[in-house]
C-alpha cells in the first residue's frame, strides 16, 4: 500500500508540474517599463499588425488538418502572445497618459482569446462536419456523373 501511494503522489507531482510548465509557457509575463518607449503611433502600428497576425493564423487554423490546427494555433498563440508582451514593454502602458493605449493592448487581448476559442471549436466541432459533408458531396457528385455516362454505382 506505501508503495502505491509514493507512485500515485509522485505520478501526480508530475502531472501537476507538467501543467504549471506549460501554464507559464503559454501567458508569458507582462515586461515591466524598458528604457526604450515608442510613439503612440508606433504602438498603434505595432498592435494593428498584431490583430491582422490572429486573423492569418485563424485563417491559417482553418484550412489546416483538424487533428492539428488547434495544437499548431496553441503554439502559434504563445508566440503571439511573446511579441505582443515585448510590445507593450516598449509602450509604456503604466503611464497615466497612455491609459487610452493600454485599453487598446486589453482589447487585443479579449480578441486574442475570442480567436482561441474560435479556432479550437471549429477544429472540434465544426471541421470534421464539414469534411463530412464534403466527402458525401463528392461521392454524390461522383454517382452523379456515373449514372449520367450510363453506369450506376448503387
């Protein structure tokens, strides 16, 4: 019985460090102020090629196979999520007078998540209804043309 318990809690104590692993690596940490602050106008920039990336990786998910485009956005999204955290650091968002900025990087943020979850369903849920119904159409279609050239396939 000793034995069984040291194998559950150590099997468990890996588990759990796995998890927290891989927690800090998808939210890396907000950077604190850099020495180096972009205009806002640079910022804005910065954070318009940000979105105009999750649209491109949600297109991207979307036509990728379905057993890996939510793994392949999870990675894509912790890159993603690299670039916008050195961004805001170059921002200065803890200034008072870039409050507007900061609610701007927030609103990334919510968007981040909101394409997350879009592209984790549609891998799920949506995707393989719609190569079900594809290959059926294509099978049907394929009957079509055989009983229009005189051969039937049923």
């Amino acid at each position: 019985m000793t034995v069984y318990m040291l194998v559950a809690v150590g099997f468990c104590a890996l588990v759990i460090g796995s998890v927290i692993r891989s927690l800090a690596q998808m939210a890396p940490r907000h950077p604190q102020g850099t020495m180096a602050t972009l205009t806002v106008h640079e910022c804005v920039a910065g954070a318009n090629a940000l979105r105009f990336a999750l649209d491109q990786d949600l297109a991207d998910a979307r036509h990728a196979d379905a057993t890996r485009s939510d793994r392949d956005f999870m990675e894509r999204r912790t890159a993603w999520l690299e670039r916008e955290r050195r961004l805001e650091g170059l921002c200065a968002l803890q200034l008072p007078e870039r409050l507007r900025l900061k609610k701007l990087f927030e609103l990334l943020e919510v968007l981040l998540d909101r394409y997350t979850t879009a592209t984790v369903q549609f891998a799920g849920e949506v995707e393989p209804a719609v190569h079900a119904y594809q290959a059926l159409a294509t099978a049907l279609g394929a009957d079509a043309l055989g009983q229009r050239s005189g051969t039937s396939t049923e």
